[in-house]
C-alpha cells in the first residue's frame, strides 16, 4: 500500500481511538472537567503528563535542532529532563497539598489578592497562547505533507479533534486521551529509530548504535565529524556557544519546564501527595524514552541527509526529496548551473523561509526567489528530520505512515492541555473567582466550555494565519514561564515573608523584560525590522537563555519589595508552614 493509503488508515484508527475515549470519559462536574475528579493513577497520570510534555517541538523539532545544532543541542535535553527534578522535589507535591485547580488559583490564594491572581492569568494566556500556535501550526505541516490536504485544511482537522475531547471530558477526556497518545507517539519514534539504528549500525539499540561502528570500522560520530568539516561545518560533536550560555538556556529550559502551568495542572489529578511524587517520577521515566533516543535519531538523519543529497545531481534524487520540495520545508537553487546539490556551509536564501515562484527552473526544481549569492544551495528546514528521515533511509511505507501518526499525537495531546489551561483560567479564575463568585457550578462548567471553544478558535487562526513574531517565539514559551511564574511559586512555597506586593511586582518586572528582550533580539519588532545580532546580546545572553536572567531579576525585585512592605497576614504563613509538611493532602479544590 501506498504511503498515504497507510497514512490514513493509521490516523484514522488513532483518531477513532481517541474519539470513543472523549466520549467514554464525558465530564459531569467541574473537578472532572479541571482536574479529572483527582482520580487519576500515578501510572496514568505519569503517561498523560510525558504526552502533555512532549508535544510538536519534542517529536519534530528537537532531533531536527540537535541534527542542526550538533552537540550545542544538548542544552534541549538537559534542560527539558532536567525540569521534571525540579517539579518532582520542589514544586509538585507542595501544589498538590496546597489543592487548587490552577497555578494562578494558587497565585491568587497563596498570595491573598485578585491582583496577583489576574497578572497570573495574563501570564498563564501569554504563555500558553505563544507555545499553542506552533502546535496547530504543526498539526497543519503533517497533514498537508502525508495526507495531502491543504495545510490550512490540516489545521481546521487538528481544531476539530482536538475541540471533540476537550470540549467534552475536559482534563479527564485530555488525561485518558493522553495516555493513548503517549502510546502512539513513543511507539511511533522508536520503530524507525530501531530500524534505522540496525541498518547503520547492525544495533538495534539507537542508544548505542549512535555510538557504534559501520561496516568499515569507522565509528558512526567520526563519520559525521568528517562530513561536516569536508562541507565547511563545525565538527558535529564540538560546540560553538560560551559556557555561560549554556549554563542560562539550560536554566532557563529548566525552571521554564517547572513553571508551565500546563504541567503543573497535572498534578491535581491525583488523589494523594505522594501519588503527585510517583507521577513526576514516571514522567521522567517516559519522557527519557523519547529524550535519551532524539540524539541518534540526529545523527542517524544528518548523515543520511548528507550522504543522500549532497553533490546529488537534482535529477536523479530520490522523490521523497521532491514531495517535501512541495511543502516548502526543503529548497534547492542551481546557483553555478551544474544541475548537482550543493550543500555546504552558509545561508542558500537571504529570508527565514524559502520564497516559491510559480517557474519550474531547468531540471524541473522549484524557483526560489529570494535565493542568495552564497554557495550554499540547499535549503533545510529542522523540522523535517525526523518526519523524512524513514523516507531517506527507504523504510516500509507503514512505518513513514506511523511517524505522521506520531507526530499528530505529540502535537495534539499539547494543544489539549494548553488549551485546558487557557480555558481554567479564563473560567475559573477570571469569573468564577472575580467576577461572578456565585456562578453555579453547571454555569462555571459552560463557561469553561465556552472558553475553550474561543480558545481553540484563536489557536487555529494562529496556525492559518501564522504571525512572524509568533513562529519565532514558541520555544520562548519556556523563558515566559520561567520569567514569571517560577519565581512566585518557588518562593510561595519556601518563604513565609513573601507577600502580594512582591509576588506581583516580580511576575511584572520578569515578563516584561522577557517580553521586551525577545521581540527586541529574536523577532526586531521593537525599533528596527530585523532581530538585532548577537554581539549586541545582554552578557552575551541569547533569547532562548535570557529566560534565566528575567527569573533573576524577578526574584529580586520580589524579595525587596517583599521585605519593604508588611508581612504577610498570619493565616497565610500558616499554610505556607503546612504545605511543606509531607503527610496528609486535601483533595484539589474550588473554594
């Protein structure tokens, strides 16, 4: 059967599977509909939380920035596990006992004020809002590619499976959904990673086999070393960014991950302290899977890349080539008119994205019309790495088919739980919390509905109507959050002086300067058109890193606005005694 043909049977049955789970798991009352009635298995949960964790940007896009980046990819990995520690000592089972449904219901308790529980719900929408829009956007790229559907029309499918389980069961129909989807998106980047790995190597353990010998006796890594610097590359295991920027974008990635409010939720789904432990312990386990198999997926699709296209003539590449060439994800410019690729290092266009004519060139390649002068003449975009990479390295239809499945629930189970978020917060902590404390609970559950069929609507106009600026900021999300809401929990948690004014004024200060420093010097939007370049960075901090320097600043101007103004009220240091005791947990609540 044909990669399509297998293409829709396989999304077709997922989608069925996660349609009668939506219906199955409908809803009833506003704990299901926010936190699963709290009675979700630490096993369940561990999977709902790996599969709430690992969206798009870890299926499709992580191997494809370590192919690229080489071994400064590493900060990904370190920083997205590294996350889970942080959540399961320091944050996950504090939340659990302090019992809301939501980080700003938390915000707004902890710290006795609508104020701050308002600034928490902006910032829980902008972050939420910017890492949502690149999953619609991805659900759009995998059905336009292996469904051969309009992308547009892709991202419509994407709203509408989505909106069917979350619409219905909330968090509880998005929490069993998740566990199907963890299935289906781990099964789906194992098996090509233990083909490829065999095919390479003769392991089938990608693990090892990344690090094993080909049939000449070279090792794998030194091979790639030498195609890299043969093209004009850094050598792939050598990094190019400072120790210190390693040190922030870990960081950052770090507190980033543990102060997502769509991970945090989670962990108010399970009925006791110690079950909310067992579940961040398990995630880790799962996430690690896919995490500890991303760096051979890397360089098993680099050299494949390399090996199959460069000095290729155009003429004779194989058609996965030209089937991605439609996507526009890969481009190729005939810039000395020998008809061959030629791939080596430097930029092959002058834009973010290749610009398509409607001309055919000489041997039938696509035009691009913003094509540079240098002699780079391939266009590759990160994202197709691992999605191609089956097809390059001629697998069964079957399992190019499965990788489409995969990626859809990866991008899928995101969106649901950012979605949730969005609507909770909208929901609960906006009406039910501010501005109608009576809303009955049949009427709080409606409204929770209501915001998250805005919420899904928003979402897919973003990814129809992919702003710039949005594109280039979702892996920022985690600078976002790290900016603003790890700083008031950490220390909601572990000190008793922190009060209102202090809590607020941190969240404030921090994602402004996020804010600021990313639009400023990865999207140019502030001052001039173009992101300003690396040398005027802020202690040569990059974007994705100064998350770190805005957590920072954050948490002092918390401490000494905290320590200017009046000490908390009584009531409130007693509780932040009593969270950090470990036995005994009240189940999550509204009130």
């Amino acid at each position: 059967m044909s990669v399509q043909t297998w293409t829709w049977i396989l999304v077709g049955l997922t989608f069925a599977l996660y349609f009668g789970i939506a219906i199955w798991a409908r809803a009833g009352s506003t704990k299901d509909f926010y936190v699963a009635g709290g009675g979700v298995s630490p096993l369940a949960n561990g999977m709902a939380t790996a599969a709430d964790w690992m969206s798009a940007a870890s299926f499709i896009s992580m191997a494809g920035l370590i192919s690229f980046m080489g071994y400064d990819g590493s900060v990904f990995l370190m920083g997205w596990t590294g996350g889970y520690v942080l959540l399961a000592l320091l944050l996950a089972p504090y939340l659990r006992k302090f019992g809301k449904f939501t980080v700003p219901d938390f915000i707004g308790d902890r710290y006795y004020s609508n104020t701050a529980r308002t600034v928490a719900v902006i910032c829980a929408l902008i972050v939420s809002f910017t890492y949502v829009a690149g999953q619609m956007r991805g659900v759009g790229i995998v059905f336009s590619q292996f469904l051969q559907v309009d992308i547009n029309l892709g991202v419509i499918i994407g709203m509408t499976v989505v909106l069917v389980f979350a619409f219905l069961g909330g968090m509880k129909g998005i929490t069993y959904t998740q566990v199907a989807q963890y299935c289906v998106l781990i099964f789906a980047f194992m098996v090509p990673a233990f083909f490829i790995s065999m095919q390479m190597t003769g392991n089938p353990i990608p693990q090892i086999g990344m690090g094993g010998k080909l049939e000449g006796g070279a090792y794998l890594l030194d091979k790639l070393d030498t195609l890299h610097t043969q093209l004009g590359f850094n050598e792939y295991t050598d990094g190019t960014k400072s120790t210190w920027d390693v040190f922030a974008i870990t960081l950052a990635l770090m507190v980033g991950t543990a102060g997502l409010p769509h991970v945090i939720v989670r962990f108010f789904t399970v009925p006791k302290v110690k079950d909310a432990r067992k579940s961040a312990g398990l995630a880790l386990l799962f996430i690690a899977i896919l995490y500890t198999t991303a760096p051979a997926i890397a360089v098993f699709a680099r050299t494949n890349l390399i090996e199959t296209v460069s000095e290729q003539q155009y003429n004779e590449i194989p058609e996965w080539f030209k089937n991605w060439e439609n996507t526009g994800l890969i481009a190729w410019s005939d810039k000395n008119n020998d008809g061959k690729i030629q791939y080596v290092a430097g930029s092959a266009i002058d834009g973010k994205k290749p610009v398509y004519t409607n001309e055919r060139g000489a041997h039938g390649e696509r035009m691009i019309s913003n094509a540079n002068a240098e002699v780079n003449e391939l266009y590759v975009d990160r994202d197709i790495m691992v999605l191609a990479n089956p097809e390059i390295a001629k697998l069964p239809n079957w399992v190019i088919a499965l990788v489409a499945a995969g990626g859809l629930a990866a991008a899928l189970s995101t969106a649901a739980g950012l979605l949730l978020v969005i609507s909770t917060s909208i929901s609960h902590d906006l009406i039910k919390k501010q501005l109608k404390p009576n809303i009955s609970e049949k009427g709080e559950l409606m409204a929770a509905r209501i915001a998250i069929l805005v919420a899904i609507i928003i979402a897919g106009l973003f990814g129809i109507y992919p702003p710039g600026f949005v594109a280039a900021v979702v892996a920022l999300a985690f600078g976002l959050a790290a900016a603003s809401f790890f700083p008031a929990i950490i220390l909601g948690i572990f000190d008793k002086r922190m009060n209102k004014q202090g809590a607020i004024a941190g969240m404030i200060v921090g994602i402004t300067l996020m804010l600021f420093y990313m639009i400023r010097y990865k999207t140019g939007l502030i001052g001039v058109m173009d992101p300003r370049p690396a040398s005027e960075w802020w202690f040569g901090t990059s974007p994705e890193g100064f998350g770190t320097v805005a957590m920072i600043v954050n948490v002092i101007v918390s401490v000494v606005v905290s320590r200017m103004t009046a000490a908390p009220p009584a009531d409130v240091q007693e509780i932040v005694e009593n969270i950090r005791i470990p036995s005994g947990a009240g189940e999550a609540s509204s009130h």
